[in-house]
C-alpha cells in the first residue's frame, strides 16, 4: 500500500510547490493536506484522490501550454519544459490511476458493513 501511497504524496508535493510559487498558499496547503484524507477509510475518498490528482495533471498541462507559448514568443527553446513538465502531469494522473487497484479498494469499503 505504502508504494500507492508515495506516488500521491510526490504529486502532492508537486502541485504544493506549484501553487505556492504562484502565490497561492492556500491552495498548496490544501494540496499538502490532500493525502491525508487517506486516513478516513470510505471509498468516496478514493473518487476525491482520483479527482484531484486528474485536476492536477490538468493544471500541468495548463501550465505547460501556457509555458510552451510564453518561450515561443521570448525566442526560447520549448522542448525540455514541455518532456519534464508532460512527465509531471503523467505522474500525478498516474498516481490517481493507482487508486484503482483492487489491494486499495479493499482497504476503502464502499459502505459501513464492509471492513
């Protein structure tokens, strides 16, 4: 469980440092908090992780385009930004997709019956 869990919080981090790079410091928090709604163990938990970490490989790529056009019209290459930056959006939508796996279903009961 432990080798699902680390790829959420390095995606955590990730949006953390992103949001409070722009001044956001709220929203970093709150990205901070995000793996510790893994604590309360119902399976609507899980659809808010998912949720999160595919909002977050949005923003990425948001950002990446965003950065695409912004070197583009400074003149300035745009190819390693956008691998490094793509790689980072891969990895938060993968650490989402991982939520999935049936090991971690079983821990998140859908309902107050199951354990």
């Amino acid at each position: 469980m432990i080798f699902i869990i680390i790829p959420l919080v390095i995606s955590c981090l990730f949006l953390g440092a992103h949001f409070l790079r722009s001044a956001n410091p709220i929203v970093s928090v709150l990205c901070l908090l995000m793996p510790f709604l893994l604590l309360i163990k119902k399976r609507w938990i899980l659809y808010i992780i998912q949720i999160f970490t595919y909002i977050g490989g949005g923003i990425w790529l948001n950002t990446t385009i965003f950065l695409i056009r912004k070197r583009i019209t400074m003149g300035l290459p745009w190819h390693k930004p956008v691998i490094i930056l793509g790689a980072v959006a891969v990895f938060t939508v993968f650490s989402g997709v991982l939520f999935n796996l049936k090991v971690v279903k079983e821990k998140y009961p859908t309902n107050s019956h199951n354990k």
